[in-house]
C-alpha cells in the first residue's frame, strides 16, 4: 500500500485561475545529462477570480529550482513542496524569471522534456509542462508563447517549437539558437518543442484564401522514405476542413514529428504535431492497409484539433471530450468520406460495442464528462473518445447536417480564443437550430450503456404495426439510478419481398425514432403483411438493442436490409447466436443455414469486397464475452473454434475461389479497390490455413515470398502463424526477423503476430519474447506489441484456466510501474473487468489487483485503476 493515498480531483471544485499569464519567454538550454530552462512569465490578477487570492501557487514536479526573482529582485520567502511553489503576498501585475534544471535523459516517463532514441521531444498532455517549468498547468491559462532553445549544432541542428522562427544563430562552443514565436494564446499542454539531428520533407498546401501553408515534416534519416503517406493524408485533411467545415490553417508553417518513444499515438501541440513513429510513418514495404489508415486518420485527427481543440480548448480536464469527442467525430466523417463509409462504421463500432461497451460495464465506467479523477492520464479512454464522438454524432442526427454546421460555425465564433466546456458546445447546437437538448445532456453525465428492448405487434385487420421500445441503463460506479436518455433510433420496415415500405405519407422508407421516455410506442399503418424491422441503421446510438429476430430473419436482413452496416449486423447476431448456442449445448451442430449464407455472400457476384470480408469474420471472442455472463473464455473459444472450422471447411472451394479471382497485382496503392480484395483474399487464406489446407499453406508460402507490400507479406506470416503447420510456421517467422530487424516499426509487428496468435502466443512464448534483444522496456510500442496485445487480443492464453496469463500480466506491470506509470495503468486494463468472468478467472484476477494494490510504491495512475476495480 502506499504511504499517502491519492486525493481525487472534483468537477464541483472548479475555481476560475487566481491568476492570469499574457505572456510567456523560454529560453531552453539542452546538454547531454540536463537542461536549463528560464522562463519569464508575465502575471496579472483575474480580476473575475473571487478569492482575491494573495499567494502565487504555480505546479511543478522533479524540478530542481535555480533561481527565482520577482521583477528583477530574488524571491527569498518562497515555499516549494511535493508538487508546487508558492510565492506569498505578491502585487497585482509582476514578472517572474524562474530558472530549473531538468534531466531529460532520465524522464523514463515519457512526459515533459525527454529524450528518445538521441533527440529531444515534450509531451505535456495533460500535466506534462509542469515537469519543465514551474507554471499554472491548467487549461484555462492561455498565454503567447516565445521559446528560444539553444543546443549543439552538430549534435541537433533542427530547433523546432510551437509558431514561426523569429530568430535564429551562431553561439559560442559550437552552440546555436533557434527563436519561434507563436501568435496565438494557448495553454500550456500545446506547448512542443523538439531538437534533432533530422531530415526534412517539405510540402505545401493553398487554402482556400490562396495563403500558401510550408508543410515539413522532421524523421530520423532512416525514416525518410516513410513520410509520403503521412503529408498527403495532411493535406487531404486540410483540404476537407474547409470543405466540410469551413476552417482554414492559421499558421504559415505545419510541422509533424515522427518519434519512437511515446506513450500515445500522437500529439496536437500548436503547429509542431509530435507522433508516435508507429502513428506516421509508411512506405508499402513495410507498412500494412491498416497501418495506412490509421495514419490517414490519426494525422487527419490532430490536424483537426487545430481548431476543434487549439482555436476552442477545454476549460478543465474534465472537459476533455469537448475536443476529443468532437475531433474523432470529425476524424471519423473525415474517413468515411476518403473511403466506404459503410466499412469504416462496421470497424468502428466493432471498436466500440468490444471495448467501449466493456469498459461502461466494468468498474472503471465513467461519464462522457468525468465528475472526478485521481490521475487525469486515465481518462483518456474509450469513453471520453469515443462514446463521447457517439454523442457528437447523435447531435448530427438529430439536427441535421445543415444545422450541424451552423452550429458548429457558431461555436467556433462564439469561443474563439477560449477555454470553455462540454455544454457550451451543446449550447452552440442548441442556438443554432432552436432544438431543445436539455434532456440530451444525459449523455455527458450519465455512465453505462443504455439498453433498448424491442417488442412489436402487427393488427391484420387494421394494417397496423406497432413498435415497442423500453429503455433502461444499468446502475454504474456512484451512479445507481439513470434518467432516461434522449435516444435517435434509425429505422425502417421491410416487405417479405425485400421491398423498404413507405412509413408516412411522405412516402420516407426510413426515419429517426427519438426515444426520449422510458416506454415509447410507434405505430405504422397501412401495412398488407407484418414487415421485418430494421433498427438502429447506422447504429445511430451507442446502445444495446434487444430484439428476437429469428435466425431466418436475421439471415433475410443480411442480404435485404437496405443499410450496410445492419447487414453486416445482422450477419454477426446470426453467428453470435449459433456460436453461443453450441457453447450453451442448445446445439450440437453448427446451424447449416450460417454456412450457406456465407457461401452466398462469397458466391454472389458485385458484392463490394470489403463488405464481405467483414462479414465473413465471426465475432471476435471479446465481443462473445461482453454478451456472456461469467464468461468461460476456453468454452467460448471452444464453441468459436469449432464453428470457424466447420464453416472454412463447407466453403473450401469458394475460398479457393475467392483467391483465384481476387488477389490484386501490380504497383501497390492505398486505394479502397487494392485495399478491400487484398482484405478479402487474405481472410480467405488465413480461413483455409487454420483447417489445415494443403493448398492454402502452399499459398501463403509462396505470398510469403513474393509479397510485395507489407499487407500481402504479414497476412502470409500470420496465416502461417495460425495454423498447425509448424515448421512452416517457425521458418517463416525467423526470416521474417532477420529481413526486418534493422526496422522497429516492422518487427513491431513480427512481435504482435505471436503475441497475439492463439496458436503459439502462449506465456513461454511471451516470455521468450520479452528476453529478445529486440524487446526494449523503455519502448511504449514494444511493451504494447507483445504484452498489451497478449492481455488484450490473446484472450485464449491470457484467460488460461491455470492463471499463468494473468499472474504474467501482474509482474510486467509491476515492473513497468517503476518507470513508466502511464504505460502501466493502461496495461493493466484488461484486469478490471474481472467480475465479468467465469468464478476460476475471477479469482485469478481479482488476486493479481489485490497484489498490486498492497505494493509498496504504487505509483498513483496504477492506484486509481486497481483501487477503483476492487472497490
Ligand atoms: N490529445 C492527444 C490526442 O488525442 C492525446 C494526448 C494524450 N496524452 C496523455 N498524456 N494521455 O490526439
Ligand atoms: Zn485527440
């Protein structure tokens, strides 16, 4: 147990900055072991600050203090203690020049001033600038920044921070400066600065008011050929800003930095995004269509937070949604523009109802503005992302697309330049288009997934068919009684001949329903038959619906529904139903009818082949766990397992087909065509690898070899991987290492493929793993490729019946807690759902918490999750 237990911070306690800072000047000095900062703030009183407060209370943690004066005199009265320095009794308006001393070299948390792999990079979201300089580290203090970093020239001749370059020159010993100043107030999480030996690429961009914008882009000199992806995902990005949303780059320089060492995926810091290497980098040799989509997105993302963050940024840190709701959602509609929409929903929300879903049942749950946290690092979650995203969507929904932008023009007008919250966004939606959304707030301060039950009834007589829609939440930490939600329900009805029916006069074949009571009935006449209902198109709220549709219903809608995602959903409910019907011994057979609708959807030509890919891919065990109560994970397994076996097998020919007819050839591009039939073809072979085909193994060798992009290639590795073949699979493993080794981002990968097979991933695998000379402790990426993926994707071995997955997990967090607490709270997430679980895995579980949370020097990330799962 730790010696002081970890006050928590409260929503109720908000008090405007006792002081306000208009400007501030760094001058930063790098060395090998240590830098200097000296900064100059220049301070006022807030005038709209009640208190009236006399002493000046500045954040700051493992600074070591040089000097500290108060318009030009030193300060001898000062008082620092665990986290602060307080100044007593000072005037109304002053200046500060504080000077410490900081050692990057040894800032193992990744947060603040830190050095990866020889450079100097920051990452000050959200509490990290108080690791440089003592300072009012929060939101609502927003300042000009001018930041003049000196170093080594031959050492780091690129001097990057937040602006544009002022000044720059020789210094003595070698040394030179670079000056950037950055016209625009911002608080002191944007702040960035980088100092490296690195090569540029540049770019530009014309926006639409004909300013041209210098794009250039700072990579390690062996990354060089990584960056073409990532600068036109860039301007594609800009480009639809304007488009979509009317806003335009206010800066004349963009710069993005590639780093390896980093705790998140990336960071928006005011003109100089900093990246996770992983996050950005891309050539086809070595990265995958996925890889080149979630850097499509992620540089689309922080590009977006610009103004959806930077321009309009959050008040407090509960308020964190304000930009990272909005900016996913926006990110989001920025994809399914660039691609299929239909696709890029079905992954999303495959996402969401997995791990979103998870985490609103566990005891981590949360509203999408947190009333209280112990360490702000732990509420970037899947909630404050994206349910909070959900909810921005729910509001374009209901409004409108139209009304959509006018409110968000308004919102962006109204709080230009300032730090405000969650329900000023909804106010801005409000005044926009005179709709009411008090009862939609709920979805802000409301934890726990809804839950929606369906029933209908049809009157022959009359032509009239009635829907029926209760709704309920389930109680959450601290919140045991929820209001009812205001919930947009698309829907539409289907005729037995497929035909959509008209629902009003109007002749509309959909609508959205707009639940708002706890019971809400809708009726629709002039019906000659009972229709099939389909609900929820689009999943237009992030709720659990529960309807009984028949298997053959189900099976109706995945070819006739005129929505794609409730296709594919209807697609997943089947085999939800037929897998958790074997695990539960209702059947004994895997239901024919599940096979031939997946030989009709490979056999049926036009199909768009991503569509079928994934709706040829069973639910994944987590996703069979979340609808499971004391989930026995080897049952599920078992149950999954078998009905992938039976279904590969029925459809070997098709498969073989499939490869036949799909595979595309030539040059490689991430374009949807090439993207969708190589996912097709590679879902076919990995299925006809797993049941042991010949012809499938010979396949995948011989991809194997001559793959000529990294999406072929890997899909080849982990077709083998997963499969009984075991010399093969040994073979290609070992030359898959030695042709990439002198490449993290690619043996990033070759660990994640035996991490997470349930095949081989098991913890003497794992284990081997960790003692690779490749693995690095210190490396974010390595530690999430083979343990992260083991604990979170290897549910098969992590939830081993003897408990050696999560004792496993409990000792790698224990070690990484030491160093890098961050890393180490997110990793010990897969543990906190542990009442979910069959009673064996509980209790393993729940004993690797308890561990934890009697450990001596529980750092207070890892105290907040393990306390609050075993409370
Ligand atoms: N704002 C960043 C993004 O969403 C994430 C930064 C997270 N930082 C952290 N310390 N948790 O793009
Ligand atoms: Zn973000």
């Amino acid at each position: 147990m730790r010696a002081e237990q970890p006050q928590a911070v409260h929503l109720a306690d908000y008090r405007v900055p006792a002081f306000l800072i208009d400007h501030v000047d760094l001058r930063i000095e790098l060395f090998e072991d240590c830098a200097l900062v000296h900064s100059r703030l220049n301070i006022r009183r807030n005038p709209a600050d009640e208190s009236q407060a006399r002493d000046l209370v500045l954040n700051g943690e493992e600074l070591g203090l040089e000097s500290l004066m108060l318009d030009g005199r030193p300060v001898e009265n000062h008082r620092v203690d665990e986290g602060f320095l307080t100044v007593p009794s000072v005037p109304e308006h002053f200046h500060l020049d504080v000077t410490t001393r900081i050692h990057p070299r040894d800032n193992t948390r990744l947060e603040g001033l830190y050095q990866s792999s020889g450079m100097f990079c920051t990452q000050c979201e959200a509490e990290g600038f108080r690791r440089i300089t003592y300072f009012p580290d929060r939101p609502d203090v927003m300042a000009c920044y001018r930041t003049r970093i000196e170093a080594d020239r031959e050492a780091y001749p690129v001097l990057l921070a937040n602006g544009n370059p002022v000044d720059w020159g020789e210094l003595e010993d070698g040394r030179h400066q670079v000056t950037w100043e950055d016209p625009y107030p911002k608080p002191s999480y944007l702040f960035a600065m980088v100092a490296g030996d690195l090569v540029e690429k540049r770019d530009e961009f014309v926006t639409g008011s004909g300013r041209t914008i210098d794009l250039r882009m700072y990579v390690e000199a062996r990354n060089e050929a990584k960056c073409e992806h990532a600068l036109a995902s860039l301007k594609k990005a800009m480009a639809w800003d304007e488009e979509v949303y009317g806003r335009e780059y206010d800066l004349d320089i963009f710069m993005v930095v590639a780093v390896d060492d980093f705790n998140m995926g990336a960071m928006e810091n005011k003109g100089l995004n900093i990246f996770n290497s992983s996050c950005v980098l891309a050539s086809p040799e070595t990265a995958t269509d996925a890889a080149y989509d979630r850097i499509e997105s992620i540089v689309a993302h922080e590009y977006f937070h610009n103004w959806s963050g930077n321009r309009v940024t959050c008040r407090d840190w509960f308020q964190l949604s304000l930009k990272e709701g909005f900016t996913v959602f926006r990110d989001n509609q920025f994809s399914a523009d660039m691609g299929s929409p239909t696709v890029q929903r079905i992954d999303h929300v495959n996402m969401l109802r997995t791990a979103q879903f998870a985490e609103d049942a566990g005891p981590m749950a949360h509203p999408v503005r947190p009333d209280s946290y112990i360490e702000i690092a732990n509420f970037y979650t899947l909630t404050v992302y994206e349910k909070g995203a959900e909810v921005v969507r729910m509001i374009h929904t209901l409004l409108g697309p139209d009304m959509f932008r006018e409110g968000s023009d308004l919102y962006f007008a109204r709080h230009d330049g300032q730090a405000v919250t969650t329900d000023d966004f909804v106010r801005a939606m409000e005044d926009a288009s005179s709709r009411d959304l008090t009862q939609f707030r709920r979805w802000y301060e409301q934890a726990g997934t809804p839950e929606l039950r369906v029933t209908d009834a049809f009157d022959a007589e009359s032509g009239t068919y009635t829907l029926t829609i209760r709704q309920s939440c389930p109680a959450t930490p601290g919140q045991s009684h929820k209001e009812p939600f205001h919930i947009p329900v698309r829907m539409g009805l289907i005729a037995s001949d497929g035909e959509a029916l008209p629902l009003d006069a109007e002749q509309n074949t959909e609508t959205v329903l707009e639940l708002t009571d706890t019971e809400h009935s809708f009726q629709f006449s002039g019906l000659a038959e009972r229709p099939v209902p389909s609900l929820l198109r689009g999943f237009s709220a992030p709720v659990k619906l529960d309807y009984s549709w028949t298997r053959d219903q189900l099976m109706f809608l995945m070819s006739r529904d005129p929505d794609g995602f409730n296709r594919w959903d209807a697609g997943q409910k089947l085999a939800v139903d037929v897998i958790l019907s074997i695990q539960q011994g209702r059947d004994t057979e895997v239901d024919p009818r599940l096979v031939e609708a997946y030989r009709t959807l490979l056999t049926t030509p036009g199909l768009d082949r991503a569509m079928v890919a994934r709706m040829l891919a069973l639910p994944s065990t987590a996703w069979l766990i979340e609808l499971t109560d004391e989930a026995d994970v080897a049952a599920i397994d078992g149950a999954r397992h078998q009905v992938e076996q039976t279904v590969a097998r029925a459809l070997r020919d098709e498969l073989l087909q499939v490869r036949a007819d799909h595979h595309p050839g030539g040059d490689y591009a991430f374009e949807p065509g090439q993207v969708a039939a190589r996912s097709l073809s590679n879902s076919a072979l990995a299925l006809l690898t797993r049941i042991g085909d010949d012809q499938g193994r010979d396949q995948a060798l011989a991809q194997f070899d001559q793959a000529t992009n990294m999406t072929d290639r890997l899909a080849a590795l982990k077709a083998l991987v997963d499969s009984p073949f075991s010399q093969e699979r040994e073979d290609a493993l070992a030359r898959f290492h030695a042709d990439w080794q002198h490449d993290p981002q690619v043996v990033e990968q070759w660990f994640a493929a035996q991490s997470g097979s349930p095949w081989i991933g098991n913890v003497n695998r794992v284990t081997e793993l960790l003692a690779h000379p490749a693995f690095d402790w210190k490396n974010p990426n390595k530690v999430r490729m083979v343990i992260g993926v083991f604990a979170g994707r290897n549910l098969t071995h992590f939830h081993s019946p003897d408990g050696s997955g999560h004792r496993f997990l409990g000792e790698q967090i224990r070690r990484l807690d030491a160093f890098n607490p961050q890393i180490s709270a997110q990793l010990a997430q897969p543990l906190t759902r542990w009442r979910q679980y069959a009673p064996h895995l509980r209790d393993s579980m729940a004993g690797v918490l308890r561990e934890l949370r009697d450990l001596p020097d529980l750092s207070r990330d890892l105290y907040e999750v393990v306390t609050k799962s075993l409370g």
